[in-house]
C-alpha cells in the first residue's frame, strides 16, 4: 500500500511520514484491496483555532469506492489518530451492514420518508417584503439559504444496496445516486441504527 503525505501551510518531517506509514498499515485489515492512501496536513493559524490548529485527511483508493476520513486536533499525531479511527470505524460500518443487509433491497416510499421528517414551519412573511439577491449561481429570495459550498460528480446508476455501501465507507449520513432500476435521482439516508429511508424524484 503507498501512502502519500502532503503539507498545506507547515513542513511534513520524514520522521512523521514514517509514523504515518506504520500506522496506516492497520487498514489493510479491514480493505486489503487498497492500493493508495493520501494524507494531507493542514495547519490552521487562527490562535483561536490552537485546540483544533491542525486537520488531518486520509482518501483511500483501492479497487472499491473511495474512502475518506477527517479530524483536527491540536498537533499532527492526535489528528491523525482521530482521522484513523473515524476511517477504520466507516469500513467497519460498512462490513457489518454488508452482512446485515445482504439480499435486502427494501425500499421506503417517498410519502413514508416525508412522514419521518419534521414539519417545516412556515417563514414566509409578507411578500411584499421579499428581496431577492444574488448567491453564487442563483437567485436568493429572503434570508436565505446561504450556499457555501457547490459541488458537482459524475453519477453512475447503482442499486440501492451499492448506495448504501458508498454511504458507509463516506461516511455520511446521506447520499445522492441515480437508481438503476427505476433511472430516477434518488437519496438514501440513515434514520437509526440499521434503519434507512429512501426519498426519490419523479422526473417529468
């Protein structure tokens, strides 16, 4: 397994590579079949920020889905175990729904999964004191929402179960696929414990 470090903002020793690689090596364990681990080093120098100055992110490769992990902490060593340790929990999750939902491919319907949800309360004010506003790409009405954040993947269709298995190993509590039976956008989200809900869009 080859494991990559990098520093953003701080000088990366070759003593903390060696540390790194050890320590990595307990994934293989639990994935044998990665072939590449990226470790990015950042340092934050807000002193606010001293108690969570540096993060720490691990991204997988292997012969499966990407794996990715992140922690902050307040030196290298400490988030680095922090991000291990969420990394190796993902593929532990993901292993035990495997042989908990192998053969499943039960599907909640959209009304059941907006039962589950909470009502939303109705903001809306007086329209006539609507003022709209430019946020990145679209057109804000109000208040809000705030986009911060605008990312865009390439989507293969999948089944519900390889859904959830990306999920897992993202470790998420979401996500967004295409189904491949139905061909409709559709997302799968962990309620609790072993419970999920599937919401998906009709497409005219």
């Amino acid at each position: 397994m080859e494991v990559v470090v990098t520093g953003r903002h701080c000088e990366v020793s070759d003593r903390f590579r060696e540390h790194v690689s050890e320590k990595l090596s307990r994934l293989e364990k639990h994935d044998h079949r990665i072939m590449r681990v990226q470790v990015e080093v950042e340092l934050e120098k807000n002193p606010r920020q001293h108690d969570r100055s540096t993060k720490v992110e691990l991204t997988a490769f292997s012969k499966g889905p990407v794996i990715r992990a992140e922690a902050a902490a307040e030196d290298k060593m400490g988030a680095l175990d922090l991000a291990l340790d969420k990394m190796q929990a993902q593929m532990r999750r993901a292993a035990d729904r495997r042989r908990v939902h192998k053969g499943r491919n039960d599907h909640v319907s959209v009304g059941e999964a907006l039962a589950a949800m909470p009502e939303l309360e109705d903001t809306s004010g007086d329209e006539d004191d609507v003022v709209e506003r430019k946020v990145g790409p679209i057109t804000v009405t109000g208040d809000g929402p705030l986009v911060v954040r605008e990312k865009s993947h390439a989507a293969v269709p999948m089944t519900l179960d390889q859904a959830l298995y990306e999920m897992e190993l993202v470790g998420h509590d979401f996500y967004l696929y295409v189904d491949k039976e139905s061909e409709r956008p559709a997302v799968v989200y962990r309620r609790r414990g072993y419970d999920y809900g599937v919401i998906s869009l009709e497409v005219d």
